[in-house]
C-alpha cells in the first residue's frame, strides 16, 4: 500500500490545507496520506476540506508543537 507524506511545518491557514490537496490531486483511491502541521487550524480544517472531497480521514492526534491527520484518499480504487 502506497503512503505518502506531507510536511507542511512552519505554514499557516491555508497553506497545510493546499499542499495536502496538491499532494492528493494525481493519487488514486486508497493511499494513506500524513499531514504533518505546526498551525493548530490544520486540525480542523484539513479533515473539513477532506470530507467534502469524499477522502477518510482515519486519524487526528497531537506530539507536542506537531499536528499530525491521516487520512485515505477516496474515489473509485
């Protein structure tokens, strides 16, 4: 199974939510994808933005000054 990565550290709204869809624009369904983000906003909004793109967000937790969502890219596999 493909994962790929995002580090979007250091950047502020919008920016973690605009690599996140940069990074997600040619994948197919069913990678998992980790945004990493220092900007607390990303928690809200990167699972907000993925939801009504039709991507599972499977996970959103907090490391200290790290935001880290993984979610998994959705449409036909």
């Amino acid at each position: 199974m493909q994962t790929v990565t995002v580090d979007a550290r250091r950047l502020l709204c919008p920016l973690p939510v605009i690599r996140v869809q940069q990074a997600l624009e040619n994948l197919p369904a069913g990678v998992t994808v980790t945004a990493i983000c220092t900007d607390p906003g990303a928690l809200h909004d990167i699972p907000a933005w993925a939801r009504i793109h039709g991507h599972r967000v499977l996970e959103t937790h907090s490391e200290g000054r790290e935001h880290i969502i993984t979610l998994q890219t959705g449409g036909v596999p």
